[in-house]
C-alpha cells in the first residue's frame, strides 16, 4: 500500500500514545503539522522558540507518563532545540525529536536548512535516527520511542527527509505498536549482602537522587525499618516526602542543610539510588560518602565513577528497593525507634527555618516567609518547577516537597531558561494540579515569551519571578575573589511589561506583609485558568547553606599558590 511520510509520522505518534507535539513549523514539517491537524489524539503546540519547546516537552516527560514531543524544523529548529535536548539528556529525562529533513533526491546541495543534525547531536542524544524510506518511518519512531524510555532515560532524534513527508510511498504493513517488555534481572546476591550491611550498620543513610523518584513509597519502608536519614539530591528532592520525619532535606556534606549534615556526620553504610553522585548533586564532590556506600542504579556506567562503591547493584529502582527490603525484613525486627534522631531533624529544620526568619530582609521578601507561606497554600500534590541560579537553592532549602515528581530543575546540564515553559508544559499535562515556577529574573528574560502559550492555551501556571537585578548565583560568587559583578547586574526590567504583552494577569510582592496576599490571588487566579506572573522582591542578602559549602569546597582544593594568587587580588582590588 501507499502512504504519505506524513500519514506514517502521525499514525507512529499517535499508537505510542503521543498527545501534544511542541515546536514550530516550516517547510519541512508543514505536511505532518498538517495531518496533526487531523489527528484527535495529537494537539500540536505552538510554542515561540524551540528552545522553550524542548523544556515543555522534558516537563511532560518529568511530570507525567507520556514521553515529551518535539515537531521542529531541521538545522535553525534543532539548534534552537538543542539546550533543552542537552538538559534531557544529562537530567536523564525521556524525549523524542522529530525533525523534518532536507529533500534527498532532488540532486541539490546547499539546501535551506542543510547540516548535519546527527553529528551535531550525537552527543545528547542516545540515538538518532536518519529515515531513507517509507517503511522506515514506523518502526524507526517505535524503536526511538522505546530507546528514549528504557534503561536510564534520554532524548532520541528521528530525521525524516521532506521529500517522504510529502509524497506517497510504497509500505509493505502498518504495524500497531506493542511495547516491549523487558525483563528485569535482578542481582539477588548482592541486594542480600546490602540489606546485611545495612542491618549491621550503626549509622545508616539514605540518599535519593532522581532516580528514585517512582519508588517512594518502598524507600520510605526502607527508611523506617532502618530508622535511618534520608538526604536527596537538588534533582531527587521529590523522592522523599519532606514530611516524613526522617527526611533531612538536600545533601549531606558540608553544603547541606543543617538537618542533613547532622543526620549523616556518623553515617557508616549509605544506601545511594538513582544518583550519579555528579557535581550538582555532591556540592562540587564536597560529600564524603562512607566506604560501606551501597548503590542501586539503573545506570551501571554511574557506579564507582566519582566514589567508590562496597556493593553495585543494576537495576529499576524501585524493583531493587522492594526486594531490599523484603531481605531486611528476613533479617530480623525493625531497628528500634527511638525518637532521638527523628527530634534531632526536627529540632535542626526548626533551628534553620527560625535562622532565615531572624534575618532582616531590609523591606524585601524574606526567601523563608515567601516559602512558608507559599507551602501554607499550595496542595500537598502541586508540582513546583525551579529555573537554575540562587533561586533554585534557596527553593531546595526551604520549600518542603511533598509529592513524587513535586518538584523539578534543571540540573545537570544546567539550562537557565527552563522553568517559565516548563510550568507551561507541566500545566497542561496536570490540569488539576496548582503548577507553580520559581524563576530567576535573568532565568526569566530568556525564555518568559512561553508565558503567551500558556496564556493562549488557557493554562494557569504561576510564575513567581525572583526579582532581584541579578544574575545572582554568580555574582554571589564574583563577590569574594573579584570584588566587582562583571556582566552579572541585569538592566531594569518592567516585569508587568511582560505580563501585559503576554496577556498573563499581574501581582507585584513587594515585602513580607505582601507575601500571603499576593500569593492567595495567585493561586486563586490561576485556578481560574489565568496564568499570573508574580514579580517577587526577593532579598538575597543571605547565603544558602549550598553556596557558602560549595565557595569553601572549591577553594579548599585550590593549591596553595592559586589560593594565594585568588586571596591576594581580592585584598588588593578591597584596598583599591
Ligand atoms: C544558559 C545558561 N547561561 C548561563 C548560565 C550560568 N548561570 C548559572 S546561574 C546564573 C544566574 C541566574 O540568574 P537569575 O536567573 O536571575 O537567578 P538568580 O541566581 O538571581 O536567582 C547564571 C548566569 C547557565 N547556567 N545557563
Ligand atoms: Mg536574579
């Protein structure tokens, strides 16, 4: 039989289960937007950059079970793609990229849109494809599909050339898509050896990257067996209810909340999942995990890359952690509860949060009251998406998460610009879920246009945009050795410009007695379909716990000669 390229796209997208495509389209897409059009199981979205587009669909990967869509033009639309591709990619993050192609047998070169996608994506991707005929298109989309999800997630690439697209092509079938299931094999000698070293331990930790977001509830069994502590990563923050009272908060080390670097300072046996102790995650490798560390990834490249690990066990985290704890069980009672340590984190969040209170915020918005109260009013299931920079700490550190992917950031990659689309993406696919963002004000400038697709789609996220004037998490760190904020001082910017040109409603929080007003008419805005940007006035004038722990990890490992080089020009600039 004969079917368009476009016709083949569609019908692939559509048995994989796809509801929204994000991009824009051009020459080279115009067909499948078209059949798109026809769809009643796709919605294309149109969104203003791509770059904000590969950040929507990585927050339909992160806050929902379908796999995040791009529909975007070959070369200019990949390119603009590629940041939110990268985060993906290092995050861990399923996504599929379908690309329309240059024309292949039109015998011309230097063709609108002409380079070579794949080796431009290689590197975060992990796999691309490059359809040649008709029958391809199919299977290249369910085999990227599965590839995207399987193992540790990641972004896959398919290239399908115009010239397909358009015209009819001779296919011998129409598979419908079954997923393939693949069996999970797991290592029952080594989850044994880990649940004895735990029982034997006298000072077990948990710590949870992001991998260990699906697999809460067997991680909180565990916990409570062990009566151990558990820290999470920045990306992994979801993983362990903040109100369990054995959740420390982010890290461990000497970047950690208060509670946590307590909580572990005996630690003798860590049981590490779905972390890839990276340098986000470890406060620049500030954390010393103890030699008894135990860890479970679906990702065995991540073992004993940056610490060594006693036991390494492959595998689904949350399939490990059932059986792990089904072997704790075997070994015998629970360990005892006997209050101490659970009072101790209590006592340490409340010494900290009291900390942040007591700081005069000089007439600005105190980053604690702004939180508190935020929590006060948010659902315990709303999902809360942070951009990168001081913002995103102070979040980490003061806003408790209590729902299983409640909370996502760009991490690894480290992308400014991802959070404003991602609340507009994260809306969409969690209508009855409050969808809030906090955003840095430069974070905000590179992507804020994506607030017009949410106005325009009728999406009531909330974006609380951190006004501060700067670039601050780097300014912050130009302070001591530079003495001077170069590039790092953003222009004045007329926030409810923005609000106004995008059609989103507009609250100002100016101070600390704004904070509970400004917030409910939000919230209560938003519930009414209305995206609202909030301009927060946010004081910066305390350091998080992270920032201060990763300036004097870095410059503890400077040589002494650097340390002196660094230590003499900021006396020398203070002097001058
Ligand atoms: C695309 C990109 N460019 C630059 C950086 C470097 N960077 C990391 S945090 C940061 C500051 C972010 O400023 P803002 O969004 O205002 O957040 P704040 O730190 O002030 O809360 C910068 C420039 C980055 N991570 N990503
Ligand atoms: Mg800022």
């Amino acid at each position: 039989m004969k079917k368009t390229g476009a016709w083949l796209v569609r019908f692939a997208l559509e048995q994989i289960g796809v509801k929204y495509t994000f991009g824009i389209p051009g020459v080279h897409t115009t067909e499948i937007y078209d059949e798109l059009e026809k769809s009643g199981l796709i919605q294309p979205v149109l969104v203003t950059h791509e770059g904000g587009g590969a950040f929507m669909a990585d927050a339909i990967s992160r806050t929902s079970d379908q796999t995040g869509t791009l529909l975007i033009v070959p070369a200019a639309g990949v390119t603009h793609a590629a940041s939110g591709i990268g985060e993906a990619f290092l995050d861990g993050i399923p996504m599929l990229v379908i690309s329309g192609g240059i024309h292949t047998a039109s015998g011309k070169t230097y063709q609108l849109h002409e380079m070579d996608q794949h080796t431009l994506l290689a590197p975060i991707t992990k796999k691309t494809y490059k359809i040649d005929t008709h029958e391809q298109i199919i299977p290249a989309i369910y085999e990227a599909y599965q590839i995207a999800n399987q193992g540790e997630p990641g972004p896959v690439f398919v290239e399908v050339p115009v010239n397909l697209q358009l015209f009819p092509g001779e296919v011998s079938q129409i598979p419908e898509f079954i997923a393939e299931i693949v069996e999970q094999r797991l290592d029952h000698a080594a989850i044994q050896e880990a649940a004895q070293m735990l029982y034997a331990a006298g000072s077990p930790g948990l710590f949870l990257g992001w991998g260990a977001v699906d697999a809460s509830e067997e991680s909180i069994s565990i916990a409570e067996f062990l009566n151990a502590p558990v820290a999470t990563t920045l990306q992994g923050l979801s993983s362990f209810p903040a109100d369990n009272p054995l959740h420390t908060g982010m890290s461990f080390g000497p970047a950690a909340v208060p509670a946590a670097e307590n909580a572990f300072k005996n630690c003798d046996c860590m049981l590490a999942v779905g972390t890839r102790f990276g340098e986000i995650g470890t406060a620049s490798y500030g954390v010393n995990p103890p030699a008894n560390l135990i860890h479970i990834d679906i990702n065995k490249k991540v073992f004993n890359a940056n610490y060594p690990a006693a036991i390494t066990i492959e595998g689904d985290a949350k399939a490990v952690l059932k059986e792990l704890f089904k072997c704790l069980h075997a070994l015998g009672k629970p360990k005892p509860d006997n209050d101490v340590l659970k009072t101790a984190i209590s006592r340490d969040k409340a010494a900290y949060l009291d900390e942040w209170f007591r700081h005069d915020s000089n007439d600005r918005v105190n980053p604690a009251r702004f939180f508190t109260e935020l929590r006060k009013q948010l659902d315990s299931d709303a999902i809360v998406v942070a951009d990168d920079g001081n913002h995103t700490f102070l979040a980490a550190e003061l806003m408790p998460i209590y729902s299983p992917r409640g909370f996502i950031s760009p991490t690894d990659f480290n992308c400014m610009g991802y959070c404003t689309p991602a609340v507009t993406a994260a809306k969409l696919v969690n209508p009855d879920k409050q969808v809030v963002g906090i955003i840095g004000d430069g974070a905000f400038l590179m992507t804020c246009m994506e607030t017009l697709t949410a106005s325009s789609m009728g999406l009531g996220g909330v974006y609380f945009v951190f006004s501060d004037g700067e670039l601050s998490q780097i300014s912050q760190a130009q302070e001591i050795p530079y003495n001077r904020k170069t590039c790092t001082v953003l222009p004045d910017i007329k926030i409810k410009g923005i609000a106004d040109a995008t059609d989103c409603e507009f609250i100002l929080i100016e101070d600390n007695t704004a904070c509970a007003g400004g917030i409910k008419r939000a919230l209560s805005i938003a519930a009414e379909n209305r995206p609202v940007i909030v301009d927060v006035k946010i004081d910066y004038s305390k350091r998080t716990r992270f920032t201060k722990g990763i300036v004097k990890t870095n410059l503890e490992r400077f040589s002494m000669g650097n340390k002196a080089r660094f230590i003499s020009r900021a006396l020398l600039r203070r002097v001058i």
